[in-house]
C-alpha cells in the first residue's frame, strides 16, 4: 500500500489508512504503519487537528482578530497603520511603509542589525510588538539625516571607514546615537560596553568604535 503521507502526491486527506495499512492500537487510540515504515495518526484525525491547531490558520485567525490602528511619529511624519498589534515594528516598517533600512538579523534580539530609536532610546525592532509604539517617535536610519545633510555619526561611520558590508551599520549608527544622547563624552571603554550587544559580521569593531569617538568630538557633546 503506497504511503499517502510520504508518496509524492499530496496526501488524501478525506481518506483514512484504517484497513488498509497494519496498524498498532491501545486502547481508543491507533497508529497506522506505512510502508515508508513511518506511524500515522488516521488521516482524518490528522487533517481535523491541522485545522485546529494548524500555524498558518491560527496566525490568520489572530491577525483578522486582533487588527487595531497604531499611529506614531515616523521620521517626523505622522503615520498610522492598521495591522495585529503584535507585529514586530521591524516588519511593520519594512513591509508596511516600505523602510528597509532597518534590517533583519537574528529577529531574537540577540545582534542589533534591526534596532531604531522610539523616543531616542534604541530598541530592537525584531521584538518590538508594534502597538508599544502607540504615540511615540519612532525614528530609523532614513531619517538621521537633516535637510540633506547626513549625521555626524554617519559622516564618522564613512570617513573611518566603520563597514564592509554594511549590514549591521544602519543599527550600529542607532545604537551609538541613543548611546551619545545618554553619555555625549563617552570613554572608549564605554563606547565599547555600549556597543557591546551589536554585532558586527565582518569585524568592523575598531573603527566603528573610532567612528563613535570621533563622532562624539564632532558634536562636542551636543545633543545633534
Ligand atoms: S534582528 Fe533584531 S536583534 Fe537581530
Ligand atoms: S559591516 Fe558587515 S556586518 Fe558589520
């Protein structure tokens, strides 16, 4: 008896294997045996647990459930979105509003490449549920620079040459930014406590942090 599960062709799902493969039963509850020599439970109970339990349907249930409008300062612009609350603000800002400068790690908090500013304080987007950012100011690397002058830790980031491939550099420029807003005369040492919890894929460490110091001489302990 061909396995419907592990044949090729999709599994029948209305079908069930009772009788038709050997099985093994205790009590109310049978396992059915193919010849991919794999346990099933019956199809059918299979096909009615994926319908209730299954992760696609239950993260659609959730997302027509709990949608809800979110407006914050974005960049200095108003926005609002109407989506689950849960959402990371990371996917909300690259696919909803279309800022993909903010960028996609670990999403575990674990490397910093996604964080942004809410309020000046950096967060880690990838876990940042969306509706914490219910009327507060939300500011990625799109929006550092002035009237078209870029900041002066992105101009310290290129003439230290603080990349390579630049991945982590929009979160690392955050990072510092709302590091230089808590201590604006920081010591290396405390530049590299810091940016500790930012990683940095290519080994760009030294000069992101001489980025940093020479940053914070730029802006003279000004709050830029
Ligand atoms: S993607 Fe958010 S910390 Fe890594
Ligand atoms: S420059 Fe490539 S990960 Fe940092």
């Amino acid at each position: 008896m061909p396995c419907f599960l592990h044949s090729k062709t999709k599994p029948i799902w209305g079908e069930s294997f009772k009788g038709k493969v050997p099985s093994v039963t205790s009590g109310k509850f049978s396992l059915y045996y193919c010849d991919q020599r794999r346990y099933h439970v019956p199809a059918d109970v299979g096909f009615l647990y994926g319908i209730l339990y299954g992760r696609r349907l239950r993260s659609r249930v959730r997302g027509y459930a709990m949608a809800e409008t979110i407006a914050f300062t974005l960049n200095d612009q108003p926005v609002s979105v109407t989506t689950d609350g849960q959402r990371p603000l990371l996917w909300v800002l690259r696919t909803d509003l279309g800022l993909t400068g903010t960028k996609y790690g670990c999403g575990q908090a674990h490397c910093g490449a996604c964080t942004v500013l809410v309020d000046n304080k950096a967060v880690r987007s990838c876990v940042y549920p969306v509706r914490n950012a219910n009327g507060r100011q939300v500011r990625t690397i799109e929006g550092l620079a002035k009237d078209g002058e870029l900041h002066p830790l992105q101009k310290a980031f290129v003439e230290h040459d603080a990349l390579q491939c630049g991945f982590c550099t929009p979160g690392m420029i955050l990072t510092a930014y709302s590091l230089l807003q808590e201590n604006p005369e920081p010591t290396r040492e405390e530049i590299i406590q810091g940016m500790d919890q930012n990683l940095c894929r290519c080994g760009a460490h030294t000069r992101i942090i001489d980025a940093i110091q020479s940053a914070a001489t730029a802006m003279k302990g000004g709050k830029a």
